[in-house]
C-alpha cells in the first residue's frame, strides 16, 4: 500500500505519525512511504534520515496525500487538510469528533475512510493507542499544574509538596484511568495531598491497592466534587466516556466558589473538557482565567513533549498502520473487532455509536 506522513500542522505541534524505524518496518513489508519534507523536524529527525529508511521525502502536503492511499498523522485534520481528502483516502490519527462537528461534517462530506486512534480497543476493551499519549498527558498535568500555581505564572503561590511544617496543595484529579493514574503517580512523587474520584468501584479499588494511604479515592458525584472543589489548590480533569463527549463535573457556580489562583487543568478537554468552564488553549497561549481560577485547557498536551510523545506513540500504533496496509482495511477491520471500532467515518456516515450520538448524527 502506498502511505503518506504528512508534516503536522496544528500550532506548536511538533510529533510525527510514523518514526524512521516504522518506515523501515513499513518497507520491509513491501509498502512504499512519502513522507513529507520537514515531517520529523519537530523530533530533530532529518528528512535523510527518513531516506535511509527507505521513504521517498515529497516536497509538499499536496504531494503526500496525492501520492498515498493511507495517510498517518497524529493531530485531528485540520481544515486544509481536510480539503485535501478524497474518498479513496483512509485517515488514521486522533480525531475526537464527538466534540467537534465542523471536523466531522468536513470528514464526511470527503467520503474518506476516517479511523481514530482513540476509540481503538484492545481484547480487554481498553485503549491502546490513546493510552500512551493519556500517560504522557497525565504526568505532564502535574507539571504544568505546579508551574501555573506559582504566582509569577497567576495561581496562588503554593508548592505542590509544600514545606517542612508547612501541609502540601491538595490536588484533586477526577477520573482514575491511565491519565488519571499517572498524575496521581506524579502528584505523589512530588509529595502533594491527592484524592482521586472515579464512577467505577473496580478502579478505584484498583488504586487503593497500588498507591495505598498515600492516594485517597472517592466515588464521583455531582455533589462529591462540587464539596471538594473549594479546597483544592490544583484540579486535574482525566474523564473518559469512549467516543462521547466528556461528561461536565463542575458547573460555572462551583468553578466561582474556588479559591482565587487555583488551577484546573482539563486534559479532558479534547473530547470537549469537564468544567463548563473550559475552553480549547494551545500551547502558544495555553490559559486564560474565570473567576480568579486559572485554566490549562491545551488540547494537544503531548505535543509540548514530542520526542517522548512520538516514540511512545509509533510504538503503539505501528502494528494497526501495518495491518491496514498489509491486509486493507476491510479485512484489518474485519480480523479486529475492536480495531473495527476505530471506524469512525465511512462514506459520508459516522460510524461509531457514541460518536454519533454526542453529535446528533
Ligand atoms: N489534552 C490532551 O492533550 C490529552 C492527551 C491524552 C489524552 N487526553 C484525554 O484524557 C482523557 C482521559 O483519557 P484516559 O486514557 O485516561 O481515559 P480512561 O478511559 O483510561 O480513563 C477515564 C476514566 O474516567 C472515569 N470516568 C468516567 N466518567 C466519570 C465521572 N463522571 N467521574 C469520574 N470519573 C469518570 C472512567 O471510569 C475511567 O476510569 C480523555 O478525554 C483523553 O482523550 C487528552
């Protein structure tokens, strides 16, 4: 099959679809590769280097997608890339439509084949090609949430650990999954107060056991996090609802009742964040405040990390691009029922239930 790795085009974006080392794989298995000239700049790799591995570097995005039948990518398509879509196109990379209607209006009005990274699963029904940029997403929330919270960059001035006689922030994080556990890692190592929320007995209990005294879980409810939220010093959103649109756990009137410079950070916010108050940043002007609390609300958090991100990424997703260009897609889908549930766009039609659902299609 031919398949093309166009350069990535969101704002400070600079992860790659494929590395060197699974164009090399992707040859081997008798595929031919574009890949697009200055695609892996970003991750300090050089278009020889692509080369070497056996790619043909094409001048131009035009190029790549005219050239390929299968296009690799990281970030959702952004409108001129859209543009470029043909029906004969299969689309592999995050999409999160279920937040983003113009996405997938655009997507469906091409009649490309569209398959998300994210609403992939794996034979134990969870998320194989969303969970490694959630563990970088995850571990990056604490960081970015300590930064904000110090008063030259807005919040309140308290460090996460705190001091010797002095009590550490208390973080929050709502949802316990893989991003939610790894800011939990995080805030822990760095010695702050956390209590983690989640809807699923089974997870919780699953934390329990592996952090021990040192993380406090508790069941999320409306009203759970609403009383905690006046609290906590640093707030991180890790909910998940697969395909749909993330579900809201705090309202505008809760947001107003926390303390003045406190931080929320919604990694959630791809699939259209958890506090109403959220709104899209990017990594050029990544918060904004409401009521005196700063959000994070940057859709793309991986992308600040791309040489991490990148690798952990390709290692993931190189058997799903394999099997696509070895077997079609037809079949790849076929063999892989949940693989199949990637399928997010076909011939003008949304495809994945939830995905459908959130978006009224
Ligand atoms: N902003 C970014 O750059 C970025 C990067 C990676 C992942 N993400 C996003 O992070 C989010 C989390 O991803 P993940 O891989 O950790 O998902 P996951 O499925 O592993 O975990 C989600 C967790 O949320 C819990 N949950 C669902 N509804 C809840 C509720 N009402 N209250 C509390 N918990 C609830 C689930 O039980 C589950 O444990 C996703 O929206 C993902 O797209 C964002």
């Amino acid at each position: 099959m031919r398949i093309g790795v166009p350069k990535e085009i969101k704002t400070l974006e600079f992860r790659v679809g494929a590395t060197p080392g699974v164009v090399q794989q992707l040859r081997r298995e008798g595929h031919e590769v574009f890949v697009e000239a200055g695609a892996g700049a970003g991750v300090g790799v050089a278009d020889e280097v692509y080369a070497k591995a056996g790619a043909a570097i094409l001048p131009t995005a035009d190029a790549v997608f005219e050239a390929a039948e299968l296009i690799v990518k990281v970030k959702e398509p952004q409108p001129i890339e859209i543009a470029r879509l043909k029906p004969h196109h299969i689309l592999f990379t995050y999409l999160h439509l279920a937040a983003d209607r113009t996405q997938a209006q655009g997507l469906m009005a091409s009649g490309c084949t569209a398959i998300a990274y994210e609403t992939v699963t794996d034979r134990w029904g969870r998320l194989p090609l969303l969970a490694p940029m959630s563990q970088v997403a995850g571990r990056m929330a604490v960081d970015v949430g300590a930064y904000h919270l110090l008063r030259p960059h807005g919040g309140r001035g308290i460090l996460l650990g705190g001091a010797p006689g002095v009590p550490p922030a208390r973080v929050v994080i709502l949802g316990g999954g893989v991003a939610g556990k790894h800011a939990a890692e995080m805030a822990i190592g760095l010695r702050a107060d956390v209590t983690l929320f989640d809807i699923s007995a089974a997870r919780l209990e699953a934390l329990d056991d592996q952090f021990g005294g040192r993380l406090k879980t508790a069941f999320s409810t409306h009203d759970a996090v609403a009383e905690i939220l006046p609290m906590a010093d640093l707030v991180i959103g890790c909910v998940l609802i697969p395909g749909a649109a993330a579900p809201k756990l705090a309202t505008r009137a809760d947001v107003a009742k926390m303390q003045s410079g406190a931080v929320l950070v919604d990694v959630a916010i791809d699939q259209g964040g958890c506090f109403e108050t959220s709104r899209p940043t990017t990594h050029a002007a990544p918060t904004y405040v409401v009521d005196g609390v700063v959000h994070y609300c940057v859709t793309n958090m991986p992308g600040a990390a791309p040489l991490t991100s990148t690798y952990a990424l390709s290692a993931a997703t190189a058997p799903y691009i394999s099997a696509l260009a070895s077997r079609g897609v037809d079949r790849a889908l076929a063999d892989d029922p949940g693989f199949a549930q990637g399928l997010n766009v076909l011939a003008g039609k949304i495809k994945h239930p939830a995905v459908a659902r959130s978006l009224g299609l």
